[in-house]
C-alpha cells in the first residue's frame, strides 16, 4: 500500500517543506517496498516533483482548493488516501499542516503522530522517533489500525535527489460546503522565509528600537538567513507578527537559529529547541538562552554583530 503525501505550495511553486517531505516519504518507501503518491493542489506540470522521490503525481484540482482551506483540503486528502488505499499520509510541520492534521486524521479515524524526526526504526509495527515534551526528549512510537498519519519536523531529514520522473493523473473531487469563510490573506514579505529558512537570525529588545534592525537584516542577508524576533518585539510593533518566533508564535528547527539580545524566555526556548545549532549574543551572562545555546558571546550586540558582518565580507570577499 502506498504513501501518501500532502505537497504544499504557493502561487504555484511546491515548498522546501514538500520536497523534504517527498525524501522523507521516499526513504519509508524503500523500507517498505512501496510507493510515494505526492497529492498536490496547484497543476504540477512545472515541478518535476519525481527529483525528489514521488513516484506518481496525484492532482487534486478543484477550485475551492485554490486557496488553502484546513477543512476541505483535509476532505480531499482523506478521498485521495481512500482511493490509493493508502497506508501513511504524510504532512509537514508547518502551520497550514498543522491546522490540516487533525482534521485529516478524524476523516481517516487515523493516529496522528506530529514531531517526526526520522525515517522508522521498525516496519513491524510501524515505529517512529519523534519529539516530546517541547523537543526535550524523544519517543518511540508505535502505528497500529491499517492507515496512519504523520507530520515530519522541519529539516529533520533533508532534501534528497533522485534521477525519476513522476506520473501525472488527475483526480475527481466531491467537496461539502466549507463553514470557514477567508476574509483575507496576509503575506510575509521575508526575503526568506522562516518555515523554508535553514539558518535563522533572530533580535529581541537588545536591540532597544526598530532603527537598530538594518545590521540584522544585513546579517541575515549575507547568510542567507530568515530574519526573526522574539514575542515583545512584535508586541511593541518594531517587527511584524509573521517575524515572531517562539512557542506562542512560529516554530523553528533551522540548522543555525542566532539569538541577539534575546534572553531566553521559557516559552522562546521552547518554540526553538529544535534547531540543531544555537548560538546566542547578549551582555547578561546569566541569560537563561546560555543554558540552553551551543555556542555563546557575552558581548555588546552593537560591537559583536558589526564585527561579525565584517568578517563574513572579508571572507566572501576572499573566497569570491
């Protein structure tokens, strides 16, 4: 029985978290002996989504699916998981999954399982590592019942190549009437953004006002980073809401998150505990982030972070 799996994209081009997601269902896939279905809303014929695992393309195109909608995208996963009979559907973590998941696994009166970070450690039964306890420990967990669903944190496994090409079908959907009604749409306007980014540099009220932002954005820009800020920045309107990282705001597993002028409240640690690398500036070194961060500075964010800037130039500029 196939793996599904829910590809996300916007205005027409498929997410990093899809083409992960498509690896990661690919490397079940091979346990398994199986084959990865990606289920997609927007027409795939520009994204040769087989590069990345999927052995067929499953185009799920109706026009209420357009915009995302949580409900009826959950409607037609749950037809398309029923019409390949399959085994796992896969989705990511980001915060459209997020709200997609339960609702999908109640169609399907499915387990959901969230906080995936790795391929199984048993096909019988089913066994997956994931995160607990807001990322401080990791469990092992068992599937049981002939479907389940899945959400895969972000960049736990990576994005894999392969020399495939994927098979193209569409699918007929019967759709309810939604109750939720899209009023409007609010788009981020990050260079890059924070659910695709790999590295994340992140400014709390260190930084003492919105006019002292232009060396983080210039820091991130020269790593190709994702900007980010902690809950009382976007809070004081110095940054936007789609900036604010954390457990109350977005979650974050980049590979390297940067944390200036932040001092780690237990509800910040929580929303980034997952990134691999933590490396915090602040001029308080009992700042709880110490605790929690692999690398540390105990310096001025205005002395370290010019510093800083300096020397990734002179290295790029070495190196060009």
């Amino acid at each position: 029985m196939p793996i599904l799996v829910y590809a996300e994209s916007d205005q027409g081009a498929f997410k990093k978290g899809a083409q992960e997601l498509i690896s990661f269902a690919r490397g079940i896939a091979e346990k398994m002996n199986t084959e990865v279905i990606a289920a997609v809303t927007e027409d795939p014929a520009q994204a040769n989504l087989g590069q990345y695992g999927a052995h067929r393309v499953l185009y799920c195109n109706h026009p209420a699916l357009k915009e995302f909608n949580a409900e009826l995208t959950a409607n037609a996963l749950a037809q398309a998981a029923r019409e390949t009979v399959a085994t796992l559907v896969l989705v990511s973590s980001s915060a459209d999954s997020r709200y997609l998941a339960p609702l999908l696994a109640i169609e399907l009166d499915a387990p959901y399982l969230p906080n995936i970070t790795g391929l199984p450690t048993s096909t019988e039964p089913l066994t997956f590592p994931h995160n607990v306890f807001t990322n401080k420990a990791t469990a092992f967990t068992a599937l049981h019942g002939s479907i389940g669903v899945l959400g895969l944190s972000k960049n736990a496994f990576g994005v894999q190549h392969h020399p495939d090409d994927a098979s193209v079908s569409n699918m007929d959907l019967d759709l309810p009437g939604s109750s939720w009604e899209i009023t409007s749409t609010e788009k981020a306007n990050n260079k890059v953004m924070i659910a695709d980014a790999e590295v994340v540099v992140s400014a709390g009220r260190g930084l003492k006002g919105p006019e002292n932002w232009g060396m983080i954005e210039e820091l991130a820009e020269l790593m190709g980073a994702a900007t980010a800020c902690s809950k009382p920045v976007s809070d004081l309107g110095w940054r936007p809401h789609s900036e604010h990282v954390g457990q109350t705001g977005k979650p974050v597993a980049a590979n390297l998150y940067i944390a200036v002028g932040i001092s780690g409240a237990i509800q910040h640690l929580a929303g980034i505990n997952s990134s691999k690398v933590k490396v915090v500036i602040n001029t308080d070194p009992e700042a709880p982030f110490f605790k929690a961060a692999d690398y540390g500075i105990v310096g001025d964010a205005f002395e370290v972070v010019p510093d800083l800037i300096q020397k990734l130039k002179d290295f790029k500029a070495q190196n060009a």
